[in-house]
C-alpha cells in the first residue's frame, strides 16, 4: 500500500471504460462524435454499475490535474477538474473530455478517494507490505515540465515518520521488516531482504528522529529527510545525503523467469553483506 489518501491514473480513467476499446486511438475518435460525448457526460455522474468510477467518487473538487504533456495545457497543471473548469466555462465533465483529445489521452490525475482512517488502520495489519506504486522521476530536466504523485518520492519515509515515529502503529524494527523481508519474501527474491551472511547487501541507514517525507501534492518532487547511506548490491550511492555516482543496480529476476538455474532463488549479482 501507500501512505497516501489519494491514488493517481491517467486522466481517461474518469470516463466510463468502454470508452477506451480498441485502445487511445479509438477513444480519441469516439471522443469526436457528439452523440458518445453526451453518453460519456451522464455516465461520469452516476455511480458505476459494473466498474469503478473514481470521478464519481472523488467529485470534480477531487481530482487534481497532475500532468498534461501538451503545451498549451500546463498552467492547468495543479488545478482541480473544477477549478479548470471554471477557469475554460465548460462543465467539469466537458473538461475530461476536452483535455483527453487535446492531450492525445496521456494526461494523468490525483484522485482523492480514501480515508485518512483507513490509511491508519492499514498499517498496522501485519501482512501488509509498501510501495511507491510510482516511477522514479528526477526532480530536474525535463521532468519537471511535468509532475507526479507525492507517493513516488515520500512513500516510504511517510510510513517510517508519521506512522511508526509519530503514529507508534509499529515498532520500528516491524516497520523495516515489511520494507524489505517481507516483500522480498512475498516476490521470492531468495537472497534479498535480510542483513545477514550470504544476502545481497542492499542497506539504507536512516535517522529513526528526522525520517519523514517532504512531498506534497502541490510540490511532490522533494526528497525525503533522515537518510544518510544507501548501499546497493554491497556498493555506496549515497553518503552523508549525497549521491557518489555509483551505479551497481541490477535487474532483479524473480521466479517467472525462465532462465533461472533454480526457480525457487534470485541472483542479480553485486556484492554479499559481510559475515
């Protein structure tokens, strides 16, 4: 899971999904014809009968526009579906419609459609393994002329400060046991997961006192504080907070690769932890 009340997609998904059959191109003409906009406009106010309809449940207030590639679209970057409505005097469901063939289907969104409760509740089931669910962007370069979700860069500090520091829902050693063994055991990653003799060492040292996340919906590319070393595959790429340059990441090939030797281990290479 994710720390987050809100989950992000592409902004199509606010549109009833037969809409998207055939695939972009075919939504995009389908777009073009009067008769399936109006359908597509009364479907998004209505609860889904048999699928999930985010933009129903969010409400035009609750979806938050977070990327559009199209030049002409990007000072609606960071507005509400409603906001950009008003902004272009079209309904908020002309909006969708509107940015989708004007952004050749690529647009992405912030949905808010969870509950802080829930999100609480959640961590603390002992099963329950995190992920960013989220690319790893750059804070620079080209990518800024986009934007993502808070959870690509604050996932996991989130859980380990406000939720395990703040929140006490886990003991810290827990909470770094279903960050690292227990999804590595969940993926059959056979020599990850574990600091001990014999294990890839992939390691992070963090302050327990200043672990938190920075990220925002407004501004989501801000790292995370209270990591001071990262090792991958036995080699530092981070030091005191900075970067070494280093590049020892490897594919990790889980069970579903038919080259394995042995099915039931993951070998990527790089450096074992010390005995």
């Amino acid at each position: 899971m994710y720390t987050y009340t809100a989950g992000a997609t592409m902004l199509a998904a606010s549109m009833p999904p037969w809409v998207q059959d055939g695939g972009n191109e075919a939504m995009l003409q389908r777009l073009r014809d009067p008769a399936i906009v109006a359908r597509v406009k009364r479907e998004m106010v209505q609860p889904g009968k048999d699928w999930e309809n985010l933009y129903h449940h969010a409400g035009p207030a609750g979806v938050l526009l977070a990327s559009l590639t199209e030049p002409s679209l990007k000072p609606l970057m960071g507005k509400t579906v409603a906001e950009a409505a008003r902004v272009r005097r079209v309904s908020p469901e002309q909006l969708v419609i509107d940015l989708t063939v004007a952004d050749q289907g690529r647009g992405g969104a912030v949905f808010f459609l969870m509950s802080e409760d829930n999100v609480h509740r959640q961590t603390a089931i002992p099963w329950m393994s995190f992920g960013s669910d989220a690319e790893a962007a750059a804070p620079e370069g080209v990518f800024l002329q986009s934007s993502t979700h808070p959870r690509a860069y604050g996932n996991f500090a989130r859980f380990l400060g406000k939720y395990v520091r703040d929140g006490k829902v886990v003991p810290l050693a827990e909470a770094v046991r279903r960050l690292s063994a227990l999804p590595a055991q969940n993926l059959r990653l056979r020599d990850r997961g574990l600091l001990k003799s014999g294990m890839l060492a992939d390691v992070v040292v963090f302050d327990p006192a200043r672990i938190g996340d920075r990220s925002t919906y407004e501004r989501p590319m801000q790292f995370a504080t209270g990591v001071r070393d990262v090792f991958v595959n036995g080699q530092q790429v981070l030091r005191n907070g900075q970067p070494t340059a280093a590049r020892p990441g490897r594919f990790v090939k889980g069970p579903g690769w038919n080259g394995r030797p042995d099915r039931g281990a993951c070998r990527s290479g790089g450096s074992k932890s010390p005995p």
